[in-house]
C-alpha cells in the first residue's frame, strides 16, 4: 500500500514563562509594546502535521512517504524520521528558508504568547502530485500552505487518486469555493466537531450536502468524546480509549488520522478503523509531544485487545 501524507512540517519551541505575562503588560502604556520574557524552560519538538502522522503510521508498520517542503535546518528531523521507517523522499529542501516553525511561550497562569513563521512550508504550494514518480494509492491532504491545499484537491481528483480531506485548523484560511472543491470528491472528510461546524458555515453546505459530497465517510472527532463515522448511510459511535495519564494532547488529531489510515490500509471495517485511530491517539495524550511515543505493533495489538476485545484487527497483525 502506498501512502502519501501532504502536510506541513514543523519544529515547535515551546518556554515555560515562570511568572505572569499581564504583570508586564501595563494598560494605559499600550501605545507601544516592547516586552522580553526570561524564559528558563525550552524544548525543541519535531512537528508538522505529515511527519506526525508518517511517524505513527510508521509506528503501525506502514512506510508512507511525506510530501511536503522543510527548510535548511531539516537534516536531523530527516534522519529522525528516516531512523522511525518514514519515507522523506517527497519533502523538497528549501535551502534560503528555515522549516515552518512555531513558537510559544507559556507563562505560570497558561497564558499563551506564540508566533508561527511560515518558512519553507510557503513553497509547499510549488509540489505536485503530477511530479510524484512513486503510485499513490490513498493521500491524505492535511494542513499545510494554503494554496497548496487550495491546489491538491484538484490533482488528486485528475490523477484519480483517493484523498482524505483534513482541513482542520487551515479552514479558516481557505475560502468557502477552495473548501468545497476540497470536500467534492473527497474519499473520507475528516475534522473535528468545531472545525465542523466551521465548514458547513463557510461553504454554505449543511450536514447532507456535505455527506453527500464525500465518497466514502464523514469523520468528526470530538475529543474525550470520541468520534463519529458516517458511512453506507449509518453512523458508527467510536469511543476513546481511557489514557494512563493525560500529559499533552498535541498531536492527538494526527495520531488518530495515522490510525485510520493503518485501518483502511488492512481494507477493514470502519468500526475498527476509528478504533485504530482512538488508540493511537490515547498513545499521544500520554506522552510530551506529538512524536514521542514507541510501541512494537504487536505491543499496539496486545492493548488494542484489552480495550477491544479479539476482532479481525487483531487476527490479522
Ligand atoms: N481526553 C481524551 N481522552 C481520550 N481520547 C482522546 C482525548 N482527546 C482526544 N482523544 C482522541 O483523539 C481523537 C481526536 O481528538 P480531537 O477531536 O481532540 O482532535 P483535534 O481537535 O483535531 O486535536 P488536535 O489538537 O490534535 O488538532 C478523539 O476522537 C479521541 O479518540
Ligand atoms: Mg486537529
């Protein structure tokens, strides 16, 4: 099976602020703003909604390949990914620009300050599924530069390759046209419940229009709530899969889509696709970023058999 995941790809920094931003923030003294925060905490994490997913997927023992553009300080996230069974023959090095970065800083009170520098994630509009020499079987068009997002679509529908549709938090950069054209044709939609609602506003489209436009399924998680699969004119409930401990739940949506993705893969019932995708989500809420998790695929079998009971995931890993 060959899978490629179009996406962005990130470094986060995130500092831990060990006071209160507002006690520096005077009002009455806004007409400029100079601030500097000492930051004592800072931790670089490998991101990007592609490599997330690639690297659960990888985890699951698929080898997918990222499609997407990183920037001249890529060298040790490829060779991460590489070393975790990712493909990274389809990023693009930029070498003038650093990769898309995010950073934020987070004081005592969880007040957030953050900028996101787009960098080489820009040029992502300049890849091409008509330049891609490998054959796609399923893609999954996630959050990236928004006119490459603007452009995917339409490659994958004239190549007839099957794309899962993951706008997510790009939804409010793409307009109601580029947002429709994303979700006609679309194999599998996939958002969350907000980002939902988001989209029906901006294309204008109500719940059956949307179903109706989709291939396949319409996917809305709902966080601790699970997630809902329409599919064949039913409506599957999945549930969560209880997490040890809930350390940070970046990454959540991405380990969940790469769990899906290893379901559809092995051509199973969606049931147990979204089953997939809870668990592999669970794995992320326990761990500090979005790629720090590890587990064997049978180690994933063993628990995905504890929560689930024998099904024929499980029979077939
Ligand atoms: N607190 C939780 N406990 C258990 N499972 C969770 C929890 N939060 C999320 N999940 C799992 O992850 C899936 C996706 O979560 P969610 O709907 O929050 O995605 P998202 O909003 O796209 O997240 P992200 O912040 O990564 O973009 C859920 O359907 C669920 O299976
Ligand atoms: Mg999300």
């Amino acid at each position: 099976m060959n899978i490629v995941i179009a996406g962005s790809i990130a470094f986060d920094y995130l500092m831990s602020f060990p006071g209160d931003f507002m006690e520096h923030i005077k009002p009455g003294k806004l007409n400029k703003l100079s601030l500097s925060f000492l930051v004592d905490e800072m931790r670089k994490q490998y991101g990007g909604c592609a490599p997330n997913i690639a690297f659960t997927l990888a985890l699951l023992g698929e080898r997918p390949v990222v499609m997407g553009t990183a920037g001249q300080d890529f060298g040790d996230y490829r060779t991460w990914l590489e070393v975790h069974g990712v493909d990274t023959s389809g990023v693009r090095v930029i070498p003038e620009v650093f990769t898309a970065s995010f950073f934020v800083s987070t004081d005592r009170r969880q007040n957030q300050i953050a900028s996101f520098y787009t960098g080489a994630m820009a040029y992502a509009r300049e890849l091409s599924f008509h330049n891609l020499t490998m054959p796609v079987d399923i893609t999954i068009i996630s959050p990236n530069d928004p006119q490459a997002m603007q452009k995917y679509p339409a490659e994958c529908k004239a190549l007839g390759i099957p794309y899962i549709y993951d706008p997510s938090q790009q939804i409010v950069r793409l307009d109601g046209a580029a947002l429709r054209e994303g979700v006609e044709g679309a194999d599998i939609l996939i958002v969350n419940d907000y980002e939902y609602e988001l989209l029906k506003d901006r294309t204008g489209m109500r719940e059956a229009d949307i179903r109706a436009a989709v291939k396949r399924a319409v996917i809305v998680t709902r966080g601790e709530q699970g997630s809902f699969i329409w599919a064949g004119g039913e409506e599957i409930v999945v549930p969560v899969v209880p997490p040890q401990q809930v350390l940070d739940p970046t990454g959540v949506g991405d380990a969940y889509r790469a769990g899906l993705i290893k379901g559809l893969a092995l051509g199973l019932p969606w049931h147990i696709c979204g089953q997939i995708g809870a668990l592999a989500a669970t794995y992320v809420l326990e761990t500090h970023g979005p790629q720090a998790h590890s587990y064997t695929l049978a180690a994933f079998g063993e628990r995905y058999k504890a929560v689930f009971g024998e099904d024929t995931f499980t029979g077939i890993i």
